[in-house]
C-alpha cells in the first residue's frame, strides 16, 4: 500500500427531521429536531492531482475541488476553516438521503467532511466542532442558515436548538415512529428563507405573531416528548403544518402528502425544512401504523419511507 492510501479519514453526518419550529427558528425562536439513522459518510485522502474531486455515485456528482458548484464550494470552506489552503484531496462520499428534501443532506455532507478531514489530520472532533466548523460549508448551501440542520447532522438523537444558544439534547423517552413522503420537489432553503423574509419585511406583526405562536408550538411539543405523549405531539405537528401553510411554504403535493397521512391513521403530520417541495412527516403511533401510513402514501403516488427513532440519551449518551 503507498502512503497515500494509508493517510485518509472517514466521517459521517446524519439527516434529520424538523419536528417542529422550522422558519421560525431563523428569527429567533426555539426548535425541535430528530437525527435520522440515514446520512453521508465521507472519505477524504490526498489527491495526486494539484486540484482534487469530488465524487458521489448516489448523487451522479464528479467535480473538482474548484469549480462554482455549491458542494465543492462547501467542502473549500470547511477545508479553510480547518486551516487547509490546498486543493489536493479526494473527497468520496456515500449518501442515503436524497438532497434538496428538507432531510438536511446538505449539513450532513459538511459534518461528514469535516469529521473525514479531522480524522486524516488525526484529530477527531468533538460534535460541537464539528456542528461549528459545518456551520462554514453549510453557508455556501443555504447563505445565513439558523444552524439547526449542522447541529443535529453533528450531534444526532433529540435536539432543542436555539440560535445564539448552546446545542441541547433531551432525553426521548420514547420510540418515534415516523413515515416520510418525498414529494419529488427541490425544496431550495435560501429560496423559501427568502419568501418568508419578503413577507415578513411587508407584515411584520402579523408575521412575528406566526413565529410566537410556533415557538409555543416547540415548547409544547418539548413538554409533550419529555412525557411521553405522542398523541398530543401529534396534534401540535398538525397546527405545525397550518402555520406553515400561512407562512406560505406549503404546496399541494405537501398537503396531499399530509392528509393522506392523516386519513391512514397518522396522529399528526406536516412538511418538514425548508417546504415549497422536500418532504412531509407523519408521527405514527406504532410501527405498524408507520407502515399503514407508508403504504397509503405510496398508493397516493410519493416515494415514502418509515423510520424508527430510538429512545434515549440526552447529552453525550448517545452520539452518531
Ligand atoms: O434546509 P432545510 O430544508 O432542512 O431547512 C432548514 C430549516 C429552516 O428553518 C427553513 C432554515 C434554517 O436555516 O433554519
């Protein structure tokens, strides 16, 4: 084996599902998350070529580290943050989520990187240096994100996320059984963040008023997990979906995707991320109403699929 195939470094970031408080989490106010078990994993060596790639076979990507495409700009910046000036890296990554679906595949590719980069170096990171030094590739995605997708994609399980506010995991007591149905649709974070703030600059009462309300959203739905009440957790998902909705980052096929789950038993549903297209979620009471709920989306036409969350830890217990 030459030294270059011994000197490399691996890293995975997760996906994640906003349970609620997306949008109103860019202005302030508090939300809730749940790290998926699907992610990126990246591998990064040293490049024999002056400038190296970026490859992804699930993603049908191949650049170079120096081209104007958003994820090789991404992987500059975190690559910058780390102290590294050069281009002379491969970068392979391995992707279970499909991006541009609200499942924050984006974040998950920074924290990958970053982790894969930090290995390679011989230095592993913790997870809130790895949330922070994605935080840098993830602004080449989505321009000033909230930092709730790096965080979670960095920190894994249950998390309260605040900006400006230290990360926080809390204990899920519970198994979440979650369907999602992929509309199909880019949903283009910046994009959406831009509607919302257009509105927002033109009715700012009226839109600060959506924001508390989902802000008493997160921390009803905080009370209701830290509980165990699935069912209320439910209902508190679906005023969710309609703020949202005012919000203006609804869309038909969300919608549909949202009663349909409903009608098959879901005890909540709503969009998740950024919305305009990406993915809605439904909270399901069991596995086997996840299933009921995956297959009356698949039968309405979406690409759907159910995870498990597992219970457990709060800080450090349980990490990705
Ligand atoms: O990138 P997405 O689709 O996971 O959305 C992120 C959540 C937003 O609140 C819409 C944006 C942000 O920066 O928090």
């Amino acid at each position: 084996m030459g030294i270059l195939n011994e000197c490399k470094g691996f890293g995975r970031g997760g996906g994640k599902i906003i349970l609620l408080g997306e949008h109103s989490v860019v202005y302030g106010r508090p939300a809730l998350a749940v790290g998926l078990p699907d992610g990126v994993t990246a591998k990064v060596a040293p490049s024999a070529r002056k400038v190296g790639q970026i490859r992804c076979r699930d993603w049908r990507m191949e650049i170079p580290l120096n081209s104007g495409d958003r994820s090789a700009e991404a992987v500059r910046r975190i690559l910058r943050r780390m102290g590294e000036a050069g281009l002379a890296w491969e970068v392979d990554l391995e992707v279970q989520i499909p991006h541009s679906a609200g499942l924050g595949s984006s974040a998950a590719l920074c924290v990958a990187v970053a982790r894969a980069f930090g290995e390679l170096r011989g230095r592993r990171l913790t997870d809130g240096e790895a949330a922070e030094v994605a935080y840098e590739g993830e602004r080449s995605f989505h321009g000033t994100p909230s930092g709730i997708d790096n965080t979670v994609a960095a920190y894994g399980g249950l998390v309260w996320f605040r900006k400006g506010e230290a990360c926080r995991r809390l204990e899920l007591p519970v198994a979440l059984h979650l369907a999602v149905g992929v509309t199909g649709l880019g949903s283009d974070t910046s994009e959406q963040v831009g509607l919302v703030r257009r509105a927002w600059e033109r009715d700012r009462a009226r839109f600060e008023g959506l924001f508390d309300e989902l802000g008493e959203l997160v921390r009803l739905g905080r009370a209701a997990l830290a509980a165990g009440d699935i069912e209320a957790l439910g209902k508190l998902m679906d005023r969710g979906h309609e703020l949202l909705g005012r919000l203006g980052v609804s869309g038909p096929a969300l919608d549909e995707i949202v009663s349909a789950a409903r009608a098959s038993g879901a005890l909540g549903a709503k969009l998740t991320g950024a919305g305009g297209g990406g993915c809605a979620v439904a909270l399901c009471g069991s596995e086997e109403g996840a299933r009921r709920v995956e297959e009356a989306l698949k039968k309405a036409g979406f690409v759907a699929f159910r995870r498990r969350i597992r219970p457990g830890g709060a800080d450090g217990e349980e990490g990705l």
